[in-house]
C-alpha cells in the first residue's frame, strides 16, 4: 500500500512538474494581449490605408490579419480586449496597453463615417488634448512685431510672401542645402559633440526624394533604420529646409524613435505606429520644439548666414531679417487653429478658411493645410498646439535635469502625459 501511495505520489510530483512546465511556455496574458493589439491595429490599416504609420515588430502578426475586416467587427474586438487588459493586475505595461487600446477605439469611431467627430472631439477623446483659444494679446504683438521687421504699404500676408519669394532656394541647390541642414541638425543633438543625446553609432537615415509626398514624411523601419522622403519642392524655402531636417531627423522623428527603442525589446504592441495617436501628436509637437533646441536663435542666425545661405547663393547679410521673419510668422500659425475647427466642423467654407490662415495666421500654404485637416482632423495641432504643451511641460519639470535630458526622457517612455503643458 505505502509503495502504490510513493508511486502516486511521484506522479503526482511529475504531473505538478509538467503542469508548471506548461504554464512557463505559455505566453503570459499580457504578451498574447499585445498581439491581439496588434493584428487589431494592423486589421485597422486594411481598412484606412495609412492608419498605421509603422510596423517593425514580428512579421508573422500580419499574416494573422483578417483580410478585409468591417469596422464594427474590429471595434467589438477592441472592446472585448479592453475588457480582457482590464482585468489584468495593474502595471505600467497593462496601464498602457489599456491606454492604447481605448484609443484605437475612439479612433475607430471617428472613422465611423465623415467627419463622424468634431474636431474637438477628437483632440480630446483620440489624442487626449483640449486646445485653448489662442492668446489674442500675444497674437497682436507677434503681428506688430512681424509688421515692424516687414515695413511697407499693402496687406502684412503680401509682403511676407513676397519676403518669402525671395528666399527661394534654386531647385539644382536644394538637395546640397537640405544635407547640410541635416548635418547641422544632428551635429548639434549627438552627445559626442559636446552637447546632448547618446545615439546608436549604427544609426541610419536614409533620404529619399520623391514627390509622392507633400513636404517630407519620416518612417521608422527597425535596427535604428528610417527612411526619410522628401519632396523638393516641400524644402524650397531656406528657413523650411532647416525646420525640416530637425522636425524630422535630428532631434525630432529619426532620434525619437532610436530613444524609443533603446530599451529594447519593446513590448510587441509597441512595435506598431498608429498615426492619429497621442503618442504621435507628441512626437510631432517634441519635434517642432526640438527645432529651437537644436538652434536657438542666436545659432540659427550663425549657421543660416555662415552656412545655409552662401550654399543657397543668398546674400548672409539678410540672413538676420530673414530668421527673425520666419520666427515671427511661425509663432503666428497659433492662430490658426480656431480656423482649423470651424473649416473641419462645416462652419466656413474652404475658401473663407484659406483666405483666413493666410491673413491672420500667416501660412504659406493654406490649401495644403486645409486638405491635410480634412484628412487627418484634430492631428493638425501636432504642429502649432502640441509644441506649445511640450514647451511648457519640458520648462515644468527640466528646472534641474535640463530640457535635453527632460525631453529625452519623455520620448524615451512615451509620456503622453507631458501633452498636459505645464500641469504634466
């Protein structure tokens, strides 16, 4: 009897051994969520082509996409994963796949029909944000000043087009200035320069030129690679070919996503990049105030005159008038988000809302504006909006560590909460 009871014992002890065996090769709850996540994120691609920005995570996930999913089959599984994140035990990762997946529903709403949201609606329930009015008082004195630095008769838009025509860089001169921006750009954001952020050695970027985009468009492809595509024509003004090549290289998109992924490896949920999200609305805002960290103004006046403008064959000693307009007209584009709404929302015509941006916020291209809000909605504020908020949460919290090592923190962990401005 006593040996019969070893023997199940020992078969017991083997069965317990092969159970926890079994438990140890199962891919834990969360893993099998973020794959959920993203085959559900990719199905949403097939459905709105450019939905996702970027995948570089396994490849065998996209085979699992149904080919031709509805919509409302898509939300339900949203919903029934949110469900299933939801009663996990609580931790960063699960905090944020939650997060994730509450987005991507009310991204899924918003594809609903056209224009199924407003645009407040979707600042608000897609990339967590609830854009104020713009500061009329600031807003006068950035005209006043922009009317003393372009004095003359006619309308201000006029004349700062006209300024602006003048600086067109010749299109055979165009590809030498944008590299030598881009060099600029990262020269002044590696740490081995003396300055600010540690960066893969075998990072690359590689520029494409092409007209298939409409100014420059960056993608992250994995093993610190992007590719970047620009159009000739989207860097044709001297102070754009310099914005450009920080927004979207150095330190802006390119370094974001290498900070992102230095942690590797990154949850698979991770790996995938959905465009209307807030962690893209961040990055768009961190890249545009990564263009004045990069150069403040006193280096930016150096490196246009001294070197972006003898390149471009402009006379340097314009170049101070030159960076200042440019600046003054680039904190203006603040007022274009009230008109943003209402052209999105029905409420003027495109024609009112063109006519508006380039009188009162000064932009340079309306209508390119105008359709890329009718495409993308409340995204738009990435470029004007999200900057604003970053700035003023980098100034909050980088009091003692700076705003390199702050913002790089931010970027690092994907901190939407910094899109709170100084309450983050």
């Amino acid at each position: 009897m006593k040996r019969r009871l070893a023997g199940l014992a020992g078969l017991g002890a083997l069965a317990a051994l092969l159970g926890a065996l079994y438990f140890v090769s199962m891919p834990a709850p969360l893993e099998g969520q973020g794959r959920r996540f993203v085959v559900l994120a990719l199905g949403l691609d097939r459905i709105e082509p450019g939905a996702v920005d970027a995948y570089f995570g396994p490849p065998d996930l996209r085979d699992k996409v149904v080919p031709a999913p509805t919509l409302a089959g898509l939300r339900a599984d949203l919903v029934r994963l949110g469900r299933d994140v939801a009663a996990d035990a609580p931790s960063p990762r699960r905090n944020r796949l939650a997060a994730r997946v509450a987005h991507l529903i009310a991204l899924s709403d918003a594809m609903a029909g056209p224009h199924a949201m407003s645009f407040d609606d979707q600042a608000r329930r897609i990339f967590g944000v609830t854009p104020s009015a713009p500061d009329p008082a600031r807003l006068a004195a950035l005209r006043d000043a922009l009317t003393a630095a372009l004095p003359g008769p006619g309308a201000l838009s006029d004349r700062l087009a006209a300024f602006r025509a003048r600086f067109v860089i010749p299109p055979d001169r165009r590809k030498a200035v944008f590299q030598r921006a881009l060099a600029g750009c990262r020269a002044r954001t590696l740490v081995h320069s003396g300055a600010h952020w540690h960066l893969p050695p075998e990072e690359k970027l590689t520029v494409e030129w092409t007209d298939d985009v409409g100014a420059a468009w960056q993608r992250y492809q994995g093993d610190d690679r992007s590719l970047l595509q620009v159009n000739p024509d989207g860097v044709a003004y001297i102070g754009t070919a310099l914005d450009v090549a920080c927004h979207e290289a150095y330190p802006g998109h390119h370094a974001q996503f290498l900070l992102w992924t230095a942690a590797a490896p990154l949850p698979v949920e991770d790996t995938v990049v959905i465009l209307r999200s807030p962690d893209q609305l961040l990055r768009e805002g961190a890249a545009n105030y990564g263009v004045d960290l990069a150069f403040p103004p006193k280096d930016r006046l150096a490196f246009q005159r001294d070197v972006l403008f003898p390149l471009a064959g402009f006379d340097p000693a314009l170049a101070a008038q030159y960076v200042r307009v440019h600046a003054l007209a680039g904190e203006m584009a603040l007022a274009a988000t009230p008109i943003l709404r209402d052209f999105y929302d029905g409420r003027t015509t495109p024609f009112d809302a063109g006519y508006a941006l380039e009188r009162r916020a000064m932009i340079a291209s309306p209508q390119a504006l105008l359709q890329f809000t009718y495409k993308y909605g409340a995204y738009a504020l990435g470029y004007s909006v999200a900057r604003d908020l970053v700035q003023a949460c980098v100034a909050a919290r980088g009091k003692t560590t700076g705003r390199w090592r702050t913002l790089a923190d931010i970027l690092s962990t994907m901190d939407v909460s910094a899109l709170r401005g100084g309450a983050c």
